[in-house]
C-alpha cells in the first residue's frame, strides 16, 4: 500500500513562513491525487483547510495556501499566529484509497 | 449549520463487534458521499471507509475490508460503520466526516466529533 510522508516536526517564528510537504511512495504527487489538508489541536477533531492542491474552504484563513512543490504537494503557511501551533495531516488518492500523511507537528516559537 | 454526531463507540472484546452511528443534519445528507476516518491514540489520521450518496458504491481501507460495512440510511440521516472480528489496532476514535467532489477534486469537508472504541480483554 502507498506510503505518504510528512516532516515529523517543524518550527516556525511567529510571523514566519514555513512549508509542510507531503510525499508519495508511488511518485511524485500530481492534481490526480486531489491534495487535501487537515490541522488538528490536541483534544479536537481535524478541521480542513486545502482541498484539491490549492483550493481554500470558506472558513480557511488567507494566510493557509496549497501547492504542488517538487514532486510534492505542499502547504504554505505565511504570517504565521501562535494558534497555527497544531497537527498538520495530508490526504491523497492512491489507486482506490484514499492515504493520510503520517502529519507534521508545527510549533510556533 | 452542518452537524455530524457519531454514537456507538465503547469497551470491546477481541473478535468482537460494535456498530457506530453518524446522525447528520444541517445539509441535503442523500446527496453528498460520506466517510469514516479514525485515529489510533497518539497516531495519525487514518482514512477507513467511503460511501456514495445513494449507498451503490463502497470502498475501504485493506486493513478492515472483509471485517467493517459501512451503510447509510438516508431516510434516517444515518451513517453506519459495523465492525465486527475487531482486534486490538482497531482501537481509535472513529470519526464520521462528509466527503464530496467540487472543483475539480474530491474533498473531506464537515468533520464529527469522534467516538471512541476500545478493543481490549
């Protein structure tokens, strides 16, 4: 089964701008694989952001956007808030599954 | 406003079986796919099972297929999630989320609260 690959971990100054990736086994990740996004806080279920490599939700904040990068779909977060401190998960379509990113812990320092 | 309720979760024997529950409201539920994703303590997301709108297309992750159904009543409103033959790795909270295509790309939107199920001697 695919594996999709997230940073573990990463830290970012508030009012920073900082890039998660999310990579396939398969190869590189392309719109094929309609690239979606999660954040999630201790204690609360997921909340989406990105859907469709870039496309933002009616509640996702301007400074959240999504693109493909390398090979790698991505997720920019520019002016970083200390309450983007969160998990960050990646969702793709793999074949006929659907694979979530092992995610990225964010901490804003 | 959208609203996914998910009931059923609890303390479960090894090969035993539990059925979770999503109530829906505050949107059209027969038309919009739906999903179940869980998450192992202290783990990743993991996406579990998808539906089409009208209950004629299933899919699941290779891990439960076989062990988990997942239906929709739409009448009632109502995601189902039956889990039976249940081992210790299912143990996670169960998440119910609606899933749709818009855009160009496919899409989990609207997320539940969680209901946790337990799988433990």
């Amino acid at each position: 089964q695919t594996v999709v690959t997230q940073e573990p971990s990463l830290t970012v100054s508030p009012g920073g701008t900082v890039t998660l990736t999310c990579a396939s086994s398969t190869g590189a990740v392309t719109s094929g694989y309609y690239p979606n996004w999660f954040q999630q806080k201790p204690g609360q279920a997921p909340r989406a952001l990105i859907y469709g490599t870039n496309n933002k939700h009616s509640w996702t904040p301007a400074r959240f956007s999504g693109s493909l990068l390398g090979g790698k779909a991505a997720l920019t977060l520019s002016g970083v808030e200390p309450e983007d401190e969160a998990e960050y998960s990646c969702l793709l379509y793999c074949g006929d599954a659907w694979v979530f990113g092992g995610g990225t812990k964010l901490t804003v320092l | 406003e959208v609203q996914l309720v998910e009931s059923g979760g609890g303390l479960v024997q090894p090969g035993g079986s539990l059925r979770l529950s999503c109530a829906a409201s505050g949107f059209i539920f027969s038309s919009y796919w739906m999903t179940w994703v869980r998450q192992a303590p202290g783990k990743g997301l993991e996406w579990v099972a998808n539906i089409k709108s009208d209950g004629s297309a299933k899919s699941y992750v290779d891990s439960v297929r076989g062990r988990f159904t997942i239906s929709r009543d739409n009448a009632k409103n109502s995601l189902n999630l039956q889990m039976n033959s249940l081992r210790a790795d299912d143990t996670a909270v169960y998440y119910c989320a609606r899933f749709d295509y818009g855009l160009g790309s496919y899409y989990i939107d609207y997320w539940g609260q969680g209901t946790l199920v337990t799988v433990s001697s």
